[in-house]
C-alpha cells in the first residue's frame, strides 16, 4: 500500500470567524485529500483550531458588551465559564461551515488540545535553557483597546492624517528636527543626526523641557530628529550603545505618566496637541504642514498601537529561521506554487528584532514561568513548583500567556508526538508524507516559525511540502444551501471567482450538450497543474474547461476527474 498522505493546515481562528482566506486553504486542503482518494492512495486531512487568539478575545468582549456586561461586571469563575462557552459555540460554528463547504474532516482541537499546550509549554522552557529566550527590555506595539502588545498578524500598517511640525532645536547651529508626535519631546534624550553633519557632538537644550541632550551621529539616519528611546525601537538600540536612560511619556494605554509638563492623564494625541501649542508659545515652530504620519493599528479594534518599553520575554528566532532556510535549499521542503520558495529564503533570518512572545489574551497558553514574592527570583518550569527553590516563598505564577503564533507554530510537531518521544524519536516517516495547506499570509506568520522550531526542537521539518492557497480575489462564496451550490461555493473558493461563475462550470458538467473533444485534455491538464500551481491554479483551469462544453460521452470521465474540486 502507498505512504498515506497526511494533509494539515495552518491553525483556523474560529473564534473571531472564517475568514475567506482560512476557507480558501481548508477547502484547497480537501481537495488534495481528495484527488488522493480518486487516485487510490490512502490520505488524512486535519484542520486544527486556533485557541486564545486576539481576534477571538475581541469577540468575546463584543458578545459581552452585546449582553449587557464586560470584564468587570462579572466574577472570575463566572467570566471563565462564559468564556469556555462562548469559545465552544464559535468552534461548532465553524465546523459547521466548514462542513457546508463540503470539506471532509472534523474541526480539530488544534492549539486548545492539552498535549498541544503542554508542548508549547516545553518548548518555551527548552529555548530558554538554551539562552534563546530570555527577559528584556524591548519596545513593542500595544493595543490601547486591547491591552495586549500586538505584532505581527495583529498589527497592520496604516497612515493617519496629522501634522508635520518643524521645531527649531537650536538657531546658531541651524537644528532643526521634524517630528509628528511632539508629545515625545519629553522622552528625548537625544537629537540624532546625519552622519557628518556639523553639529554632531554638540549639547543642545530641547525647546519646552529646558533639558540639556546631546546630539549624536547615527548610521543611516538622512535628517535631524528627536530620539525618544522609551517609545521607538531604533531609538532604544541606539540609547543602549550610548548609555542613554530612556524617559518614558506614554503608558501602553496611550496615556501620558506623571505630572509634567502638561499633567499627567492626558491621551496621547491630546498631550501631542498641548506639547504643540507649548512650541507656538515658546515661537520655536518654524512650520507645520499636514502629512500622513506612518501607524501600526490593531487587526482586530483598529485602534493606533502606542509603542512602549518594557519587560517582555522574546525568542530569538532570526538564527532558527537561518536552519530552516538551509532545510529548504537542501531540498527536504518543497512549495507549491515553486517560487513561494524564494519568498521564504527571502524573509528567513532577516528580522533581526526579537520576537515577543507574551500576550494578555484569555484562553491562551499561560507563559510556564512563576515569580517569587519574596525574593524576587523567577521560576521557568513547565511544572511549577509551589515554593521558590531559593528561599522557599510563594511562587505566583505568571498572568500573561503565550503568543498563540508561537502555540500554533509548535502544534505540527505536537502531532508528531513531540516532545514525548524527544529529539530524533519523532515521527519522521510521518512528518515525510505532510503537506501544510496555508493561505499566503500563513506563508511568513506560521509555516516558518513552524519549520524553525521543528528543525531546532526535533531536529526535522514537520511537513515536507507546502501548498499556498494564493486567493487573488475575494469571491461571492456564502454559506451554501443545496449539492449543486455547495459544489460551486467549492470552486469559488478555489479559483476565485463568485458564486454565479462557478455555477455554469457546474451546470455544465451536470447537463453536458457540447462535442468539443479537447475537454477532457483541458480538465487533466487543470488536474496535473496541481504540480506547479496549485489548487487555485488547476480550480480554475477546470472552471474554463468546464464552461467550453463537456461531450456526452465524456461526461463521466470529466466528472471523476472533477469529484477532487467538486466534492462528492
């Protein structure tokens, strides 16, 4: 008998809702699942879920909100039991519909399965024995909203409408520094210059706060510009090899800290609008012009992210990406479309920022780390012990949980039986015969980290081959009523194209009347350009062959090579 194919997907967000690209791939998914069956070769199809994702905590508020309560009207156990509830009713909508898509596999506990949680729990603690995550003090996006850092998948690059204003730093060495948020004059510690530019290695005193800062030459910068360390990545890394101490304005709410200068408890785009006027008072504003000020917003609530330092543990996850990408151009993955290859070579080990890996989400993996309240000391377990090993205090065990792209990026290898059989143990003739189903933005956000944590933690690539549902275009694919629409939804999904389009190819096959012979060649042809294009591709070659006229005699033929796309 034939190595069974065994078909994954990227971990579907139930809770927030199917989007069409999470449909797109499952459905991708079941159709390779499917021309497996038609060609006799045993296949397996599992789609997973994803458990305590931002999205979801979104939508739980939401549904509060829409009851009359929130967080803080409701006891613990009371928000926990909704919570589990709400996370269910979303889990069986979903399998609901992916059921009426025709897609031939139960919704798996994916990411909320304990063996799931456990593994990501060990491998948190096995990187950190390691040295590859650690406690540090990084600038990261935080949702206002949300009250939780967001990156990647859930920050999205936006611009604002706002004003460019041009402060006048100092007038006898014509330093002159644009700026959109003004309220970070107060957190400057430094005025960063062009390399070469005469005023560098001067002191300077910034406008409005009187402090006295130096101005330092920084490598790639093209203009002057305030460095406000607490509150800018770049900033932070250059105040670390300059010894600067950061002054934090904002806190992760978009509030501003203290009392000075202007009173503490202002919002952020409020304390912007009063540190500006201060600089008109003060006639050190030389211009202000409207412009569109770069942003990073929620995914899920829209709301500007507000940059802060703090405390966070992270992964460095650069030089793991490093060996996945060497697993790939040795061949041991292969990617279909080809050239998703190279765009994965592309971004491999090019983000030199560590990754932060602790959330505020409910429902989530909790973060395996435990804190004294005595001594301070923190524990790093996978099981944690109720006391401190150093002076035997309580341990609190941490409130934040874990990135659920890290989780999801650790459930291939959990389902290879990591880590309980342990390194070189794992399922290899298994992780052999997978292919991972993603839809494009699953490409960077979870195939990746998914093969670099299984290349370092089991020292394998958990699937072999991945598939890359590219959609082009958003269809008309709702939830269908009936065979015939349930077929095209699954065609619309695959090709996208709507609905309408689909169902002609449908009819077509059902009722053949043409006598044009070179049909069936073209319907192959969509079924072989699986090799290199995919299930989009060949969907919609098999749409265009369909729709020239299926020959009475052939109708049969055309239709067992059509069931894969089709259904049954």
């Amino acid at each position: 008998m034939a190595d069974a194919l065994r078909l994954i997907t990227s971990p579907l967000p139930v809770a927030s809702g199917l989007g069409y690209a999470a449909l797109s791939a499952a459905v991708a998914a079941d159709a390779l699942a499917r021309r497996s069956w038609a060609a006799g070769r045993p296949a397996s199809l599992i789609v997973p879920a994803l458990a305590g994702d931002l999205g979801g905590r979104v939508s739980f508020d939401n549904e509060l909100v829409r009851t009359g309560h929130d967080r803080t009207t409701l006891s613990p156990d009371d928000l926990a039991e909704r919570a589990r509830a709400f996370a269910e009713a979303r889990r069986a909508e979903a399998a609901e519909t992916l059921t009426s898509f025709g897609v031939a596999a139960e919704l798996d506990e994916g990411t909320a399965a304990d063996t799931v949680r456990r593994a990501a729990a060990v491998a948190f603690v096995r990187l950190h024995d390691e040295g590859l995550i650690h406690m540090a003090d990084v600038v990261v996006p935080h949702c206002p909203s949300c009250k939780t850092v967001i990156e990647g998948p859930d920050a999205v690059r936006g611009e604002l409408d706002a004003s460019l204003v041009e402060i006048v730093v100092d007038d006898d060495l014509d330093l002159r520094v644009r700026t959109f948020a003004t309220e970070l004059l107060h957190g400057a510690v430094a005025v960063g210059v062009p390399i070469g530019h005469p005023s560098a290695g001067a002191r300077v005193a910034l406008p409005v706060t009187g402090r006295e800062v130096p101005v330092v030459a920084e490598p790639g910068r093209t203009e002057p510009g305030l460095l406000a360390p607490a509150h800018d990545a770049d900033a932070h890394e250059l105040a670390r090899l300059h010894g600067f101490v950061p002054v934090p304005v904002l806190s992760p709410d978009g509030v501003v800290l203290g009392d000075d200068p202007f009173g503490g408890g202002l919002t952020r785009f409020a304390a912007r609008q009063a540190t500006t006027a201060l600089l008109e008072a003060e006639g050190v504003v030389a211009s202000v012009e409207d412009a569109l000020e770069p942003v990073e917003r929620c995914r899920q609530c829209g709301s500007v992210a507000v940059p802060v330092l703090g405390p966070h543990w992270v992964l460095r996850v650069s030089q793991l990406e490093v060996a996945a990408a060497d697993a790939i151009r040795h061949g041991e993955v292969g990617f279909v479309p080809a050239d998703m290859r190279d765009a994965v070579l592309a971004v491999a080990g090019a983000e030199a920022r560590p990754w932060c890996l602790d959330r505020t989400v409910p429902g989530g993996v909790p973060l395996p780390v435990a804190t004294c309240g005595d001594c301070g000391r923190t524990s790093v377990d996978v099981e944690a012990s109720p006391t401190c090993g150093k002076c035997f205090g309580v341990l609190d065990p941490s409130t934040t949980t874990l990135d659920p792209r890290f989780v999801g990026a650790v459930w291939p290898l959990a389902t290879l039986g990591w880590p309980a059989r342990g390194r070189g143990t794992v399922d290899a003739s298994s992780a052999e015969q997978t292919t991972a189903v993603v839809p494009p933005g699953a490409l960077e956000s979870w195939a990746l980290p998914a093969l670099a944590l299984g290349v370092h933690l089991a020292g394998l690539v958990p699937f072999a081959s991945v598939v890359v549902q590219p959609p082009t275009a958003v269809p008309d694919a709702t939830a269908p009523d009936g065979a015939a629409d349930t077929r095209a939804a699954r065609l619309a999904l695959l090709s996208t194209i709507d609905v309408d389009a689909a169902s002609t190819a449908v009819r077509a096959l059902d009722e053949p009347d043409g006598d044009d012979p070179d049909v069936i060649v073209a319907v192959e042809g969509a079924v072989a350009a699986l090799d290199d294009g995919g299930p989009g591709r060949a969907a919609a070659l098999l749409v265009a062959a369909l729709t020239t006229g299926v020959p009475a005699a052939a109708a049969d033929r055309a239709r067992a090579l059509a069931v894969p796309f089709l259904g049954a």
